[in-house]
C-alpha cells in the first residue's frame, strides 16, 4: 500500500486544528485527482452530516469512487448498498459478483459468500422457500415459524456482533430521541445500513417475506444479548403519533442454551420461548392504526446462560428514504 499523500495529512491536520473549510478544500482537490483517502474522508463526511449536509447518495457516489480509487474498506460499503440499494440503485447480481471478487482476498468476505451460496434464493436475493407459521394468537396477529434460519447463520449473527454490544436503548416518545432506562437492561449491537452485506439483506428479504413486508420498511437489524437477570419489561414497540407507524416487529432467536428469557405476553397469557433459529412475528398495530394493546410483550429476566436474540422493527412504509 502507497503512503498517503502529503497532502491528505495536511488536510486532516487543518481538520484538526478547526479549520474545516481550508481543509475541505483540500479533500476536494485531493478527491478530483481520485485519491482513495480524500474520497474514502468526503463519503463519511457526506454519510454522516455534520461537516457538511448529510447526502446519503452523495456519500454512496463517493464510496464507489473511493473503491474504484482502491480503498478496501469503501468498496466494501459500495458493494453492501448496492446488494441493498437503499440509497439509489439495487443490482443484486452485480453486488454478488463484486462479493465473489472480495472474498478472494479477504476471509470475511469468503465467508459472507459461502453462507450465500448454500442459500436457496432467487435471482434478486430473495428466498426460494419458507417455513409454514404457526399460529400464536389473532390479537395481536402472531406467528412462530420453526427453523426459519440455521444454527450456522445464527452464529454468524452472534459473533459478527459480539464486538459491539453496548447498552440497550429505548425511544423516547415525545422527543425521538434515545436513552438508557432500567425497562431495558439487554445488550445491542445494531447492524447499519454500510455494514448491511448481502448475507445481512438476505437475512433481512426473509424476514420481509415472512412477515408480509418489504425489506425496505424494516429498521436496521439489532443483534441482542441477554445476560442473567438481564431483562426488557412490559411495553409496546408501537410509537404514539409517528408518522410511519412500527406496525410489525420480527424476532429470529439465535440460541437455545439459557433459562428463563421467554417473550411474555402477559395481555395473552402466553410465553413464547423460540428455539435456535425460530423467528416470531406479531403486529403492533390495530387495522385502523390504533395501537393494539394485546401486543404488549417483555423479555423475561435470564436466569442461566446467555440469551442472544436479532430484532427487526417494520414500519408501515419505506423507512430508509432520507
């Protein structure tokens, strides 16, 4: 690998040193000579906002650029969002093929491929085939659908977001915005647009297909974990005056070798408890947009083992658009 250039150090020193402008400029005049770290730098900027306005397919144009200029990591994320195409175009089998090159020299990459291929998908990445669910309940609308993933994708999901745990959220209604509060003590590890590979959106095309959906509307894939006496007590996923409602939630659990930890409905009656790949669907949601109330659920308090479980909120419309 080339040193960087002279410049691209200047550049992030002025960075540094506050000077955003004088050093934009430089990142710029470096990017129209295709340097790969000058145009890997501006697709952050570009993806992230702050700096500069927050442009997702400005910041996808400049991370194929950056790939194309021979930055790894940018062609990586330009291969992910156009397996996806979330932000612009969608060539699913051009994204394969791009894949196919990676793993040739990275082992993550060869992985990600090799889960792939011994997937029965279509010619756009989704499944060929699925489970038959299983009805939980009628209110709220519920389904379990057993052996929906495998043990190997299950622990693919588990170690890929082992790295990243940290302390789960919940959403505050009024503000939007994000917090830590005792109903919810679990770990999260949330799986991002850049960071959604194909395997990840095939994941994510199955759970659409499963629940009715499209995978568009669901949220990023939270990976979650749950010690003992870790817990999420009693709530809605439905969001009170949101404009494009949590109509859905799809849960895929990951592994069995824990007590304790069902997903209580306590409105029902009922504790759910999914084995190693079983994938539970339920509707937040009443038909005239009402919260359903019977959908109230909670994650019980683990009392031996690790629970580790992936969730996916849907939302009644496209939910990635920026």
């Amino acid at each position: 690998m080339l040193p960087p250039d002279p410049m691209l150090l200047q550049a992030f020193g002025l960075l540094n040193a506050g000077q955003e402008q004088e050093a934009l400029a430089l990142f710029q005049q470096l990017a129209d000579r295709q340097d790969p770290g000058a145009l890997a730098t501006l697709a952050e900027l570009n993806w992230q906002g702050g700096l500069l306005p927050q442009n997702f397919a400005a910041g996808r144009a400049f991370y194929q650029r950056a790939g194309e200029a021979g930055h790894v990591g940018s062609a990586i994320y330009a291969t992910n969002l156009l397996a996806h195409g979330y932000v612009g175009e969608r060539n699913w089998g051009e994204a394969m093929a791009r894949l196919r090159h990676e793993a040739g020299h990275d082992p993550a990459r060869a992985e990600i491929a090799a889960l792939l291929a011994a997937l029965p998908l279509t010619k756009q990445g989704d499944p060929a085939t699925l489970p038959r669910g299983d009805r939980v309940s009628e209110s709220p609308d519920t389904l379990l659908f057993k052996d929906a993933f495998s043990q190997a994708e299950c622990d693919y999901l588990i170690r890929i977001a082992e790295p990243d745990f940290q302390r789960a959220r919940v959403l505050e209604q009024h503000s939007g915005t994000e917090r830590i509060d005792p109903i919810r003590t679990a770990d999260e590890a949330h799986i991002h647009w850049l960071n959604e590979n194909p395997l990840i959106h095939a994941f994510n095309r199955r759970l659409a297909a499963l629940s009715g959906t499209q995978a568009d509307q669901g949220e990023p894939l939270q990976i979650l974990r749950y010690r003992p006496g870790q817990h999420y007590l009693n709530h809605l996923d439905y969001i009170n005056g949101a404009a494009n409602q949590r109509v859905k939630t799809a849960l895929i659990y990951l592994n069995e070798a824990y007590l304790g930890g069902e997903t209580n409905f306590p409105r029902l009656g009922k504790k759910v408890r999914g084995w190693t790949g079983t994938v539970l669907v339920f509707r937040n949601a009443l038909p005239d947009g009402r919260a359903d109330q019977m959908s109230e659920h909670a994650g019980l308090p683990v009392g031996e083992g690790t629970k580790y479980l992936a969730s996916r909120w849907i939302r009644e419309r496209t939910f990635v658009t920026p």
